[in-house]
C-alpha cells in the first residue's frame, strides 16, 4: 500500500477506508438561501447551482433599493473528511477590482453558516473586515 | 463603491482609520480538544502589520510543523481597527489549506477548507477547531 502525503492525522484514511476519487455530490450545498436576519446588511440572499457537478455561487448583497447582484464564480466544495462523497462546505472569490471578498460557509443542522473576508484594494482607507451570516433554504 | 450596506462607512470616519491592531490575535493558540486530529496549535506573530502564521498538524510522534504563511487580518467593520479575524493559505505541495478564522468569546475558531491537489482520490474537506490561550 502506498502512503500518501499528510499533515495531520485527519489527512489520513481510516484503516480500511478507501479514498472516494471523483466530485462531491453538491446536492446538500444546491438551492436558493435566505439570510436569517431580515434587516441583513450583509450578504442577502445566495444560489448555488450544480453545473454538471461544478459548483457556481451567485451572491446578492443589501441595498436599500433592491439587492446588488455580485453575479456568479466559481466555487469549491468541501466534505466532513478524506472520505466524504457529499459536500457541506464550500468556499469562493469575489474580485471586485476595489474589493476582494473571500466566502467561506458550511452547513450546520439544516442551515449554512457564512463567512466573509472582505479586503479592499482601492484607497478609500476602509478597515477590511469580517462578517458571520447565517441562511435558511 | 460598495457591493452592500456595510461596506458603507460611518459618517466622518472615511479615510482616518488607521493600521489594524492585530494583538487580539498575537500568540500562541492551542486546541481545545487535546486529541484533535487536524491542527494541534497555532501560532500568530506580527511582521510589520501583518499577521504571520505557523501552524502544527496533529501528528505522533510529535505535531507536524507547516511551516509560516503570511496572513491577512479583518476587523468587525470598515470603520473599526482592532483585528478579530484572520486568514492565511498553505500550499504544502500535495494539498492546499485556506484557514479562515476568527475569535468568538475569548476562543479562536478555526475552519480549515481543504483540498488535495495530488492523485490521492481524498475528498476536500472541511474541517472546524476551536483554540484557546493557554
């Protein structure tokens, strides 16, 4: 048996187990998310699609009017372990050309749990900052 | 620009914050749970603003050191200086590691979003760690 590469002791297989090869199934991660909070200054509303099992995030943020469309990239999925077959997790990259912002969430008893790492790169002199959201479906 | 309400900023604080204080994030982090299997401790330091991350692996004999990586650190608002997030990326070779983080109630949550990069066939995972300062 070959030993593979790792880090830590979670990088391993379990003794017997047998590494999935293959996408995650997206199907967990796949549908239109809701923030929890209504008054949300954040980040609205998400929809994630599977694309032949490719993974594309869409995010709204808040406005006063109606919801920025931030318009869809990529991102990549995530399982419990090295021997997941479904995703629960997912990160992605919005570049905005003044703002960069890093999306990292995971899901937690039937709601997704989002993280945002917002760093600016025009030269307005706003502090980059972190936000937690939370979703429903 | 913005792309939501909050990147607003608050009246007359535009262009006057300054540098972020990192030193809510400064020092050594170690697992709450003593037999965790994903990383066994973190350690933070600053390079001129900039929070400079080493982290260890859960590994026997001994952890399994990573090496450094250059993070970025994240307030709680446009308008506010002191740091209370970070993140910082590995690219160790066969595997590659976004750690997104934050302190919650004197505790550093840690997510850790991996994904192989080798023949492996392992699934990328995810993976949450909570650290206090010992």
């Amino acid at each position: 048996m070959t030993s593979l590469e790792y880090v830590r002791a979670e990088d391993q297989l379990p003794a017997g187990g047998e590494a999935p090869g293959g996408a995650l199934r997206l199907a967990p991660l796949v549908g239109t998310w809701y923030a929890t909070d209504q008054e949300a200054l954040g980040i609205v509303r998400l929809e994630l699609h599977d694309s032949d099992g490719a993974l594309l995030v869409r995010a709204f943020g808040a406005d006063v009017t109606e919801p920025y469309d931030w318009g869809e990239v990529s991102g990549t999925p995530y399982g419990h372990g090295v021997t997941a077959v479904e995703a629960m997790a997912f990160s992605a990259i919005y570049d905005f050309g003044f703002l960069i912002t890093i999306l990292s969430a995971y899901l937690i008893q039937g709601m997704l749990v989002l993280d945002t790492f917002n760093t600016f790169t025009d030269s307005s002199g706003r502090s980059n900052y972190f936000t937690r959201e939370f979703f429903h479906r | 620009m913005v792309t939501r309400t909050r990147d607003r900023p608050p009246a007359g604080v535009l262009g006057s914050v300054p540098a972020v204080d990192l030193r809510p994030l400064l020092g050594g982090w170690v697992n709450c749970n003593q037999h965790t299997t994903g990383i066994h401790r973190i350690e933070i330091g600053d390079w001129e603003g900039m929070p400079i991350v080493r982290v260890f692996g859960a590994g026997r004999p001994a952890p399994i050191d990573w090496g450094e990586a250059a993070g970025s650190a994240f307030t709680d608002g446009v308008g506010r200086r002191e740091a209370v997030a970070f993140t910082a990326t590995y690219d160790l070779g066969f595997m590659q590691v976004l750690l997104a983080c934050y302190i919650k109630l004197r505790l550093l949550v840690v997510n850790a979003y991996s994904t192989f990069t080798d023949s492996s066939g392992r699934a990328s995972y995810w993976q949450p760690d909570n650290f206090y300062r010992p």
